[in-house]
C-alpha cells in the first residue's frame, strides 16, 4: 500500500484539486485506480461510481450545507472524474461488481423524478460489460457479518512479481479504515459470499430497479 500510495502520489489527478480531495481519501482514490476488481456492498446510497449527476449533487449539498457553491462543485468535478475509472481504455477498466440493498433503491431524493432517473441510469449501466448490479431484497433477512456495513474489496493485478492483497476499505465522514491483513480478508470475503447468496441475479435485479423508477415516476 505504501508502494502504491508513493506512485498514486507522483501521478495521480486527483492531486491536483487540494482540499477537494480529503488526504485520507487521496488512497483510496490511488487504489481504486490500480484495481482490477472493485466489489462494493452499499446499505446506504448509490455509489459514487455510479451516481447521476443530479443524485451527487444532492449528495453534496446535503453533506456539506455551509459549504460554498464553488467548493461543492470542485466536488463535483472530483466524482465525475471519478467516473471515467469505467471507461478507461488503457490500462483496462476495472470490472465493478455492486451489491445493493433495497432501501438504497428505494431511498428518494426531493425531486422523486431524479430519483428515477437514478435508477434508470443503474439499469443502463449494469448492461455495461464491466459492471454487476445486483440487489438482495429485504425479504431474504440478514446475511452473514450484517454489522460490517457497507465496505469495498479491491483487487489488484496478479501478473507481477509482488501481488498486492485484496485490502477492504471502510469509510465515514471523519476518516476511513484500510484492512488487508489474511483473516480481515477472509471475514469480509465471507460477509461477500454470503450477501451473493442472497441477492437476485442480474436480470431479476434490472427488473426490481425498473419496477421502483416506475414507482417513483408515478408516485404509486
């Protein structure tokens, strides 16, 4: 991780917006970028990777009321530039792998009709080659580890010569946690199987997203 921050440092992007980019989030931003893989289990709200424009925004200006407009929107631009990881060229993009929970999907914002557009855009996107979406619906009950939270797996690339170790990333709005010792990794590689287990496969999930943006679209 040490190896990884000093070269994330010397040529990542996101250095260059300062205070927009908290410095304990300046890792994880390194990491995602050299990740192969991303598994992500969200119990809150729709990732950053995959939020609209109209969804961060909200998210933003919610998080940080007295905030001034310019500084929210360096914000902003840090998330969608975030964004582009998906679409990356070269070197390949990382296959994102999302699990989430119902209420995420069902959690509107003020404007309901953003909120549809939201999930809409979740069903486009889970079409895309490089991404899953799948939602687990609350009727299947608890999973195993259930206090775990959201979190996310990162894994890196196997063809050289010191393979970095899966490291699960947990975050808040003070700090994050970064674990990536053997049995921390075996924990949440559980807590992931057993979420798998229980979520819909990826047809079902597109079918229960587009069911919740007709709900919101028409208010039923």
């Amino acid at each position: 991780m040490r190896a990884l921050a000093h070269e994330t440092k010397a040529h990542g992007w996101w250095h260059s917006y300062g205070e927009a980019v908290k410095d304990w989030f300046k890792l994880y931003v390194g990491l995602e970028s050299a990740a192969t893989k991303i598994r992500h289990y969200e119990a809150n709200i729709v990732p950053g990777l995959l939020q609209t424009v109209e969804y961060l925004t909200e998210v933003i200006a919610t998080d940080n009321p007295q905030m001034s407009e310019t500084e929210r929107q360096a914000k902003v631009d840090v998330r969608l530039r975030r964004q582009r990881l998906l679409a990356r060229a070269v070197p390949r993009a990382p296959f994102l792998d999302v699990i989430l929970g119902e209420p995420v999907l069902r959690r509107p914002l003020r404007d309901p009709a953003a909120m549809a557009r939201q999930l809409d855009s979740l069903v486009v996107a889970s079409q895309r080659h490089n991404i899953s979406i799948r939602a687990p619906p609350l009727s299947v009950g608890l999973h195993r580890w259930p206090a775990a939270g959201t979190f996310t797996m990162l894994d890196f690339p196997t063809d050289v010569r010191e393979q970095e170790p899966t490291t699960i990333y947990m975050d808040g709005p003070c700090g994050a946690v970064y674990l990536d010792k053997p049995h921390e990794i075996q924990t949440y590689e559980d807590a992931w199987r057993s979420l798998g287990e229980r979520t819909l496969d990826a047809d079902e999930s597109r079918e229960l997203i587009t069911e919740i943006a007709k709900e919101m679209t028409h208010g039923t």
